[in-house]
C-alpha cells in the first residue's frame, strides 16, 4: 500500500486564504506535519484521527531539523498514508518545499504541491499596497532577509536597489542592515517603505515611513516577527487605499465556512 505527500501552502496567515485544495487535502490527512506561523483553526480542518506533527521553526530553534522533517515524510507515506506537509505562504517560496520534493523523488514516494498565496503577495496587499502600479512600479523583486550584509547570503544589493519594488521576506530583525545596504547601493533615502507586522492575521500593523527613517520608528514602536518589508514609490498608494478598503465577510449565504457549505450540501470529499 503507497501513501502521498502533499506539500500544501497555507497562505499567508489568515485562514480563509487557504486554497480550496488545500482545505481539500487537509480533510483527507492522515499525517499533517505543520510549521509555527499557522493559524491552528487550519488544523481542526484534518479529520479526528489525524496525526499532528509539529515542525515549526522559530528565530534560533527548531522543533525538527530538515532532514528529519524529509524522513517523516517518506516513513508515512511508505507506511500508506496521506501526509499533508502544511507550510505558511507558498512551499517553494522560502518554504524549503524544494528540498522536501526532492526528497519525496528520491525515495519514490508520490507527492504533490498545492500552491499557496505568498506572504510576499498576500500581506502588502491586504494592507493596500499594490506590487505592480502602472505609471509607477512596473515590476518587482522578492529576497529573504536573513543574514543580510553578510557576503553568503548571495544577494546583488545593486541590482535590488534598482528595482521598482523591492519586497523582503524575513528582515524584520536586519532592517537597519537592509536599509544602509539599500541606500550604500544607491537607493534614495527618501523611498517611501513600509514594515508590516502580522500580515492579514489579527493584530496587524503597518509602519510607514521613509528607507532610511523606517528602522529606527521600527524599534521606537517594537515591530515584531513576522513582518514584510515593502520598499518602494507604491507604498505612497496606500494611503488612498487603506482607508477605504472593507474587509468585511461576505454577505449569507457566502459568509458561511467554505467546509461548512460543502458538509451541507453533503459534497464533502
């Protein structure tokens, strides 16, 4: 008897971005090996019976290494069941659910990825900033923060100080570092830029500001992980945006669960 691993992203943290899917695959898990930034509502989603693994990684510690992460994996899916690796954002955007296929490939176990909305994507945008704006930022870059300034981290901060739109994932605890690194590469100080904290999750906040201001009113106000940083002329929009934009339920029937919906219409897979 074979098993499966789905490699499901879970969006970038409120859970009704969570793909059809997904939800899908989450209600027929056997095994759901999840990471720390979830909302756990996600997780009443896998039937009773389901075994739930915790894997989360947090700044400095981890519940469980990679390559252990990579064995459970297998050892489930060997064993016959169907094995949800439940990730933040999208698997293949600084998820690690490369390394986690490839290991499902190697040991010829069936596997599957269910794309998820990227933090990168999701976050700016619920707070009002558009990545891309005619007239104003025709493209955009996406880059971790982690260990930024050092020489292995491989990013060309040139070539990022020139992009419309810049977008960092991770940087909250290397903004300082991000901004100088930014600025010595000839980006204007006075970009406007934005820190975001708890993206689409209760509790977000949105620090705005200026490049070479934002670090310094990110420690005065105590921004805290996980924030997305936004550097670019877009921010500037949020401004006619945010105010108005309504992030209200929709209206009955619609505002019932999606799952709640298909269990009373008995199309529950």
């Amino acid at each position: 008897m074979s098993g499966r691993v789905h490699l499901v992203g879970a969006g970038p943290g409120d859970p009704d971005l969570l793909t059809v899917r997904g939800l899908r695959c989450l209600e027929s898990a056997d095994v759901v090996i999840y990471d720390r930034l979830l909302d756990p509502r996600l997780l009443d989603e896998a039937p009773p019976y389901a075994r739930r693994i915790y894997a989360g990684k947090a700044p400095g510690r981890q519940a469980l290494r990679q390559e252990e992460i990579n064995a459970l994996l297998v050892r489930h899916a060997r064993a016959g069941r169907t094995v949800v690796r439940l990730k933040g954002g999208d698997p293949f955007v600084f998820g690690r659910g490369g390394e986690e296929a490839l290991a499902c490939a190697a040991a010829g176990v069936a596997w599957d990825v269910v794309p998820g909305i990227s933090s990168a994507l999701g976050v700016p945008a619920r707070a009002g900033i558009p990545l891309t704006h005619r007239g104003v930022a025709a493209g955009f870059a996406v880059v971790t923060g982690h260990a930024a300034g050092e020489s292995e981290d491989g990013h060309d901060w040139a070539a990022l100080a020139r992009i419309d739109t810049l977008v960092v994932l991770m940087g909250a605890a290397h903004l300082a570092e991000i901004a100088a690194l930014l600025i010595a590469h000839g980006r204007p100080p006075e970009t406007p830029a934005a820190a975001i904290e708890r993206g689409t999750m209760p509790g977000e906040r949105v620090l705005e500001g200026i490049l070479a201001t934002l670090p310094e009113l990110a420690e005065r106000e105590g921004l805290i992980s996980p924030a997305t940083l936004v550097v670019g002329e877009v921010v500037r929009l949020r401004e006619s945006l945010a105010g108005t934009v309504s992030l209200a339920e929709p209206t009955s029937p619609a505002s019932e669960p999606t799952v709640e919906r298909r269990r009373a219409a008995g199309r529950t897979p």
